[in-house]
C-alpha cells in the first residue's frame, strides 16, 4: 500500500536509487553520530544512559 502511494508520488525510479543508497546514509550517518560523540563531551552523552548515569555523580 505505502509502495503504491511512493509509486505515484515520487515513482518507481526515485524509490530504487532511494534504496540503493539506504545504507550508504545509514552507514555516513552512524559515523557522524560516533563522530560527534567523540569529539564533543563524552560524559554529556553518557548521562542519558541509566546504568553509567549514576557511577559519576560523585565525580562533580
């Protein structure tokens, strides 16, 4: 169903060079994203995470 409304929309060109590069973005994508936690504050990141949440709250 969702196909047949992309198909009209978009058509069926655009969706298969869409799915050939799917994962090449997935791929730049969690690069950037390890990227960008390295080079920004690491404990930043990590204080959304439950368990390592609470092992640096004496460290302030």
């Amino acid at each position: 169903m969702v196909q047949k409304i992309l198909n009209k929309v978009v058509g069926a060109k655009y969706i298969s060079v869409l799915r050939t590069w799917v994962p090449n973005m997935v791929t730049w994508g969690t690069v950037g994203g390890v990227a960008l936690v390295y080079f920004t504050d690491w404990r930043l990141v990590l204080d959304y995470v439950p368990y390592i949440n609470g092992k640096f709250k004496d460290d302030k």
